[in-house]
C-alpha cells in the first residue's frame, strides 16, 4: 500500500491493536513485521505516537529504455574513453557515485581486524609462504558449501582462487578464445568486461538487456544463427549497470544451450549475495549439466574489496583456467585467502551481509527519492531488487559525458552511460552507486548533480 501512494511519506500508519484485531493476528507478529519495514528505512516509529511512512516516491518514473538489438559484431576500443573519465578526485566534501565499491564504512571493520590478528598470530609462519596453484584449500571448501544456497554443486577442487573477479573473467576467456574470436555480452555492459575484450583481442556482439526482465533467450538463439559466437559472458544477477537479473527459466535455457552447442558460458554472479527481497538468486552454473558453464564470483563488493579475493569454478576447463591463471601472475595472497576464509567460517561474513543488504536497500530507497525530485522531468530510472548502482537515461538533449569535467569541479563524480558500450551508445544515459555511508553531503550532491543536469536541459 505504500509502494502504490495509499499510504504517503508522513501518514501514520494503523495501530497494533487494530492491526491485530482486523487481521486475527498476535500483537508479536505485527511488531515484527512493523520492524522489518524499519529495518528497510520504509517506516518510522515516533516514540507514543506510533508508525509512520518514511520513505515514498514522490512520482514514480519510467524504468531506462533498452536498445535494439543489432546482431553484428565490433571490435572493442574503451580504454582510451575509462583514462579519459578517470580523474583524482579529493577534498572531505568530494562525492563519487562513480566507482562501484562499497564505501569501507559499511563492511566488518572489527570482524575484518580480529581475522587478521589471530591469522598472524600462527607461530608457524606458514601465511607468509606462497599459496598452492588452485588456492587455500580451507578457502575453496567454504566457497564450495556456500554454493548449496544456490543449488549448485560443485567440490573444493573444482575451485580456483583468483585475484578478484576480474581475472578469473579473463582466466576463462583465454581459455575459450582465441584473438578475433567473438564473444556474446549483454548490452549494457560493465565497462570492465569490455577492457578484458579489448585486453584479448576479442570481438563483441550484444543482446538487449532490460532492467526490469533481462536478456531474452530467442536473441540468443537468433545472434548465435548469424554469428560464429565463440563464448557468451552474462552477468546472471543484478547487471552492472542496469540492474537487471536473467530470469528463473532463461538460466535453464542457457545452461542447455550451452550443454548441447557445446558453446561456453562465463557466468559473472558478482552481486548475488546483494539482495533485497526474498532469497537469493539461482544461478546459470545450478543447471548446468557437463560443465560448459564457468562460474565466476568474488568478495571484492561484499566484505573486503582492497584483499582481491575473487574465484571461479570453470566446470570441463579447470585444468586450462588453472593453467593460464598460474603464467599469469602465479598463486593468489595466502594471508588474504586465510582472512577471507576466517570471516566465512565464522559466520562474521553472512551477519554482515544481512546487515550490508539493509543498509544498501534504505540507501536505494533515499537515492531514488532524491533523483525523481530533483533530476529533469522525463528522466528514467531502474528499481533493482539488488546490486548496488542505478542505471539512469536522462532527457535526450543532456550528455552526461560532456558534463563530466563540469561535475568533477562542483565535486561530483558518476560513470557516464558511453562507458557500458562498445559502440559509444547510452550518450544521456549514468550510472550511480548507492554504496556511500550515507550522510547529508550525499543528498546535497544528488541535488547539486540534478540541477547540473537541468541547467543543461535548459540551455
């Protein structure tokens, strides 16, 4: 009722007594309830007074527009534009939205600070070695036991441990492709994919992804008739940027086709520990049946971004990823692996994150409140159940690249929408985290940043 306007920002919500007598039910259970929506910054509760609407959109905008799809190919040039964009931001009052990195403020500090102290304290010295090829043998069985949340199913050495998710993308990338093979991505496309395509040589052709369903299989099917598609490398939850998740059924459609094409699929699940309502997402990885499905994940956006604990479990192709992985850049940090293998075995990890998804989804809620306010009118905004960034179109006349060094002087900084295409597409499109410790230098930038954005709309 208050997603749809009946209750609005400021209305006192029925008492427990009322509650309890229209709906038959205990006094406990609705006090519970009433929490839970504290907990999600959606009520209030005022001391003797009662309940109250704390958050509500103050209109509820459309979700961003997809692009269609082009079925062809490119080669992939973004690493000139990200140097370009990528400018030393500084000052207490500086704000950016662009980086999407979890503000270390909201992770586990003191979890983090006794992890550390009792792995240093093994007189045995042995954290200072350097790691076995595969990883921390300790480190892989908790990942491989966390998968059961998932319904995935595979072992401790079917684990490789890598520094971050990004190589272990681009670990299973080499190991499927050669230079000028082309590679199928959803579109929009994290900008870190298209500088591992660029990095390898890669050609890219894209399917549409819809912020609010995802890819669809038939644009799979009909792009893999016209093109030589070599792999296909989808982010399955919450894409960065627009949010979106690949539905229950196309996760089976894909982990099919790619057991029966015989066409590899590298599965980037970054975000799918952030969730906001429910359970956590299922994976592509849960259905696969022969291994053509290579899974990738990390802890760089959950628990401690700075250690660059990512892995993989790359199913028929662990021997080859294990292989490039070790010419590469050899074992991953022991200590690191030990720290992170700690706080999951602890339990310190999954308090954190039911902690963590709270936070970011009342950081979701503000943040949205404040760009439908005060950003031009026919803006357009994605509402993900998870993740943390919103992918935003503006009216077609602003460029939000064009008023990048503009925001930088004001102190403000967020990731232009040229950045998730290959082909410079997404031009009055941006993407903007909601993973700051949020305080009021944070609204007052988004306010700023709106009127950037309509000054501009007027000139």
């Amino acid at each position: 009722m208050i997603e749809e306007g009946v209750y609005k920002a400021g209305d006192k919500l029925p008492s427990l007594r009322h509650l309890q007598k229209e709906n038959n039910a205990s006094v406990g259970t609705i006090l519970q309830s009433f929490n839970y929506l504290i907990d999600k910054g959606i009520i209030d509760s005022k001391e003797r007074s009662g309940y109250f609407v704390r958050h509500q959109s103050v209109k509820k905008l459309p979700i961003p527009r997809s692009l269609p799809a082009s079925f062809s190919e490119s080669e992939v040039y973004i690493d000139e534009l990200l140097q370009k964009i990528h400018k030393e931001e500084s000052g207490a009052d500086f704000v950016s939205f662009a980086n999407a990195i979890p503000d270390h403020r909201l992770l586990p500090f003191n979890g983090i600070k006794r992890a550390i102290q009792n792995v240093s304290r093994d007189i045995t010295g042995t954290y200072l070695t350097l790691e076995q090829r595969n990883g921390n043998k300790e480190l892989r069985e908790e990942i491989s036991k966390r998968s059961f949340l998932w319904n995935g199913n595979f072992y401790a050495d079917e684990v490789i441990i890598t520094n971050g998710a990004k190589e272990a993308l681009l670990c299973c990338l080499k190991a499927v492709t050669q230079p000028g093979d082309t590679v199928l991505v959803q579109d929009p496309c994290y900008y870190g994919i298209l500088q591992i395509l660029e990095c390898l040589d890669l050609k890219l052709a894209t399917i549409p992804s819809d912020p609010e369903t995802g890819i669809k299989f038939t644009d799979i099917e009909n792009i893999t008739k016209r093109l030589q598609i070599k792999a296909c490398l989808f982010v399955s939850n919450f894409n960065n940027p627009d949010g979106a998740c690949i539905s229950t059924e196309t996760k089976k459609q894909l982990a099919n086709f790619a057991n029966n094409r015989n066409i590899p699929i590298i599965e980037d699940d970054l975000y799918g520990e952030i969730f906001f309502n429910g359970s956590r997402p299922d994976t592509i990885k849960a259905y696969d049946k022969n291994g053509w499905v290579m899974y990738c994940s990390s802890f760089t956006k959950t628990l401690v971004p700075g250690f660059r604990i990512g892995w993989c479990a790359p199913g028929r192709f662990l021997s080859e990823v294990s292989r490039i992985k070790w010419m590469y850049n050899g074992s991953t940090s022991n200590f690191n692996q030990r720290v992170v293998q700690q706080l999951l075995s602890s339990g310190i990890y999954d308090r954190h994150l039911q902690r963590y998804r709270l936070e970011l989804h009342k950081n979701l809620l503000r943040a949205t409140e404040l760009i439908e306010k005060h950003f031009p009118n026919g803006t357009k905004i994605s509402c993900p159940n998870g993740g943390i960034v919103l992918w935003i179109e503006l009216p077609v006349r602003i460029n939000p690249l064009l008023l990048y060094d503009y925001a930088i002087e004001k102190g403000i900084s967020y990731a232009p929408g040229e950045l998730f295409s290959a082909k410079k597409e997404y031009d009055n499109y941006l993407r903007l985290n909601y993973c700051n410790v949020w305080e009021p230098k944070i609204e007052k930038a988004l306010e700023k940043l709106g009127q950037i954005f309509f000054q501009s709309n007027s000139e």
